[in-house]
C-alpha cells in the first residue's frame, strides 16, 4: 500500500517527548513525507488574545521530512494537503502533537480534501488537556474510523 506520513507541530515550543521526536522521524525516512510547523502571527490567529498562550515565532521542525510547512493555528495549509495529495498516497499517517486538537484537524482537513488519514496511535501526544492522547485517538476513530495502533507495524 503507497502511504505518506504528516507529522504535525514535532517542535521545541511544544516540549514533544524524545520518543516521539524517534517514532515521527522514524516513519518520515519510511515515507513520503510532510511536517508542519505552527508559528506565532497574532494578526493571522489571535492564540495570544484569546487564549493568553502562543507558539513560539521561530520554532523549527525537529524531524527531517521532505518538505517542511510552516502554518498558523490548528489546521494544516493547503500547501501541506496539496504535497501529500502529490504522494497520490491509498492512505496518509498522522503523528504528532496535540491528538485532540491539531492532530484531530489535520485528519479532518485531510478527509474534507478526499485523503484517507490513519492516525499512528503509539506516536501522538495530546494537549495538557490529555499528555496520553487517548480523548484525540477516540475522537479519530469515531470520525474516520482508522488507527494503526503501533508505529512498528509500519516498518516492518
């Protein structure tokens, strides 16, 4: 099966456990792939103003992928959906941080653009809301129902 990955926000701002930053570089040498990174612009997304937090402005990706997308807030760019689209993956796997939120809304940007997102279980991390990310990998399997639970099953 032709897959690619998209690791999203694997950054210094947001503390990503060593594991992590293994696993997503891991799967980026195995695949084609795609890494965004979430930067602070308050007059793009007001993070700072509604929610009294930021990304950094300046942060960089801290895994090696074939193109690298800087966006602003939660979802990914269309540039990100239009070079995984380039992949002409049958399936695109998600790591990253923030199961819950910009994890979740990778996956559904990816569905809306008619990709078949599958999150990789053993290689996200959630928000302080939930570190495990166990709330995002439930919200991902009730809405598009594909979870690869270990990240081992893919290299093998």
């Amino acid at each position: 099966m032709k897959q690619a990955v998209l690791i999203v926000d694997v950054q210094p701002c947001f503390d990503p456990p060593t594991w992590l930053v293994e696993r997503a570089s891991l799967l980026s040498a195995a695949f084609p792939s795609v890494a965004t990174v979430e930067r602070h612009d308050e007059d793009i997304v007001p993070f700072q103003r509604q929610l009294g937090w930021h990304p950094a402005k300046d942060d960089q990706s801290l895994v090696e992928a074939n193109h690298v997308v800087i966006k602003h807030g939660y979802g990914p760019t269309t540039e990100a959906i239009d070079l995984l689209k380039s992949f002409n993956p049958a399936r695109v796997l998600v790591c990253g941080i923030q199961a819950e939120t910009c994890v979740l809304a990778a996956g559904f940007a990816l569905f809306d653009s008619g990709l078949h997102p599958t999150i990789v279980a053993d290689a996200v991390v959630g928000s302080s809301l939930d570190r495990s990310g166990q709330l995002g990998i439930k919200l991902w399997e009730h809405h598009f129902g594909q979870v690869v639970r270990s990240y081992r099953e893919l290299l093998d």
